[in-house]
C-alpha cells in the first residue's frame, strides 16, 4: 500500500481534507479508538465511517513485530514481519529514536554490511515504512525517526519521500529529527533541492566510511562513483540550504580506515564544514573478515579529530549487545522459520 492510494481510497469514500488528515493522524500517532481522544466518528462521511473497520485492518496488518531484542543501552531490535512473509529491521533508540528500514535487502553491496551481502529483494512500501514508526509507537514515544536500517533510501526515494511527508505533518515528528541517510546519490541531492522535495525537508545523513576514492569503491562496490570531496560538497549545499548540520556516517573498521592517512583525511574534508561526523565502531559478523577496534582506540581517535576540528561523536551501533550489525537478525530468522 502506498499512502498516496490510501489518500486517494479516502477522499473517493468522501473524506474532506481535514477528514483525510484526522484519519492518517491518528493511525501514524497510533492513538488507540477507545482512548480519550477517540476519533470522532459522527463528522465522518458515512461511507468513510463504514469503510474504517476493514482500512485499520488492512493498516494494522502491514506489519507485526516477530521478535524483540533489548539491548543493554536501552535500545530494541525489533524484527518486523511484512504482509507478504519478507521482514525488516526496525531498531528503537534510546532518547525516543526510531531507525527505520526502506528496503529488503540492499543493492550497494557494502562488503563489511550483512544486508548488502544479498542484494535487493524488494522495497519497502511508503505505507509500510509508516507502519514500523506506529509499531514502535505502541511500545514507547517516537520523536525522531532515522531512515539508516536496511536499504538504501536513495534507491526507493519516492516511498521514503511521501513517508518523510506523513511523520512530518500528520505525523508530529519535528523536520530535523526525520534523518534520510544515503551512501550519496546524486538523485537525493537533486530531489532535495528541487521543487519536488515535498512539504517537509529532512536532516541528511551521508554515510563516507573512507577520505578515500580508491577504497570507497572497494568498501562499497555499488555506490555512485562520487568522490569524498563530491559527498561533502553536495553536503555542504544541503546545509546551507535546509540550515542543518549534515551527518557524516563512519563505520569504524580496524586496519581499513583507522589509520593516519585516514585521519588527515577526515581534517581535510570536514574541518570547518557545517556537519558532524558520527563515529560508529564496527559491529562484526561471525562470516566476514573484517574487525571492530577497541572502544580505547575508537575513543583516541574521535578525541584527536575533535582536537583537530572536527566535530565528532563517538557512537555505538544500537544494541549491538543483542544480535549485531543491521541485517543479522533478518539474516538469522531467515534461516530459521517462523512460528
Ligand atoms: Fe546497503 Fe547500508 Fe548495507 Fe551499504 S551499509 S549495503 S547501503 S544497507
């Protein structure tokens, strides 16, 4: 379901506006019907009204948490299954933080992620996008939602764009705390800019991983060919242009982008730009050879960029304690059938 269908199936059964909006607001607040704030009814066309029923089913049934995995930093995986049987990654963050999936599977192809290594099995719906932020929000407050779980946005730009739009109007969730994250495609960039950006602008998040070109293309095969100097460049647009700062994205792997060159590197491309680098060490999978640095050494080198000038926090992956990186717990269930 795409929620522009379901706006469309409203306004055919008679939904004005502000009857299309109170009926969308309700479902991404996920109010409960029999709270206090029950959906008036009675201003309803009637034929919006006897259609209701069957509509929150078919919403209801988009998406269904098959397994939640707390972590200790009081974050929660959440193994969503999807109408058809495929499932996503949603990961509730602490501080009232969402990380949202927009595909199954991914085509990048990142060789250090769990997700790229089985391509691109299907997007992911705007509706069903929508629908992990109102699973989340029956179990705890939503305040900001991050599109960084499985998938490339930029991949399914139109689904993520008209799901950006709802949690931003309808609903309630402030512009900059909707973060669309990219590998960096020129599409984003231009859609962002363009008049077709919709009625909300989102935070960017830009994930670098490398200061360089040659590794880039090693790390993350199927990535448009720009260049780090290119991301931070068309990054340092956005910002000006929306007044956020942009999130650079590391993943943090021992031996591959740890070292001196690196951190020259980062100086280089991020002193005195409008942006923050979040450093996030990396989460390892048993079947990769790739190695997470020590939390000592990944917390020297955030202080020696930050004494350096760049702005940097040092992050760990949400509840990694619980299963690992992104894709895992879809990788393992996968392998596993469901009850
Ligand atoms: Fe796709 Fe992100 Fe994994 Fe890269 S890290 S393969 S972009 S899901």
């Amino acid at each position: 379901m795409l929620i522009s269908d379901l706006r469309q199936r409203l306004r055919a059964l008679g939904a004005l506006p502000k009857h299309e909006q109170r009926v969308l607001r309700d479902w991404v607040q996920a109010k409960p019907h029999d709270s206090g704030r029950r959906r008036p009814e009675h201003f309803l066309p009637l034929a919006l009204r006897e259609a209701l029923p069957a509509i929150d089913a078919e919403l209801a049934a988009l998406a269904r948490v098959v397994s939640e995995h707390p972590g200790e930093d009081g974050s929660a995986r959440l193994l969503v299954g999807l109408s058809d049987g495929q499932m996503v990654e949603s990961v509730l963050l602490p501080r009232d933080g969402l990380c949202v999936s927009s595909q199954v599977g991914c085509a990048v192809g990142c060789t250090f992620c769990m997700t790229g290594r089985e391509g691109l099995i299907r997007q992911v719906t705007s509706a069903e996008i929508v629908a992990q932020v109102v699973l989340a929000r029956r179990l705890r407050p939503v305040k900001k939602v991050v599109f960084m779980g499985m998938g490339e946005p930029a991949h399914n730009l139109e689904n993520v764009m008209e799901a950006i739009a709802l949690l931003g109007i309808e609903g309630g969730i402030g512009h900059k705390n909707l973060v669309l994250s990219t590998v960096g495609d020129p599409r984003v960039f231009e859609r962002l800019h363009g008049p077709d950006v919709g009625p909300v602008k989102p935070a960017l998040a830009l994930s670098l991983h490398t200061s360089k070109a040659e590794l880039r293309k090693e790390l993350l095969p199927r990535a448009p060919r720009l260049s780090p100097e290119d991301i931070v460049e068309a990054g340092e647009r956005y910002a000006r242009f929306s007044g956020y700062p942009i999130q650079y994205q590391w993943t943090l792997i021992e031996g591959v982008n740890d070292g001196p060159e690196e951190l020259d590197g980062i100086v280089r491309l991020l002193k005195g730009k409008r942006g923050l680098l979040n450093m996030i060490p990396y989460n390892q999978i048993p079947d990769l050879d790739y190695r997470r640095p020590s939390w000592e050494r990944a917390r020297s080198i955030a202080a020696e960029l930050h004494s350096r000038g760049v702005l940097t926090k040092l992050r760990d992956s949400a509840g990694q304690d619980v299963d690992g990186g992104c894709g895992q717990l879809r990788a393992r269930s996968s392998a596993t059938p469901q009850p």
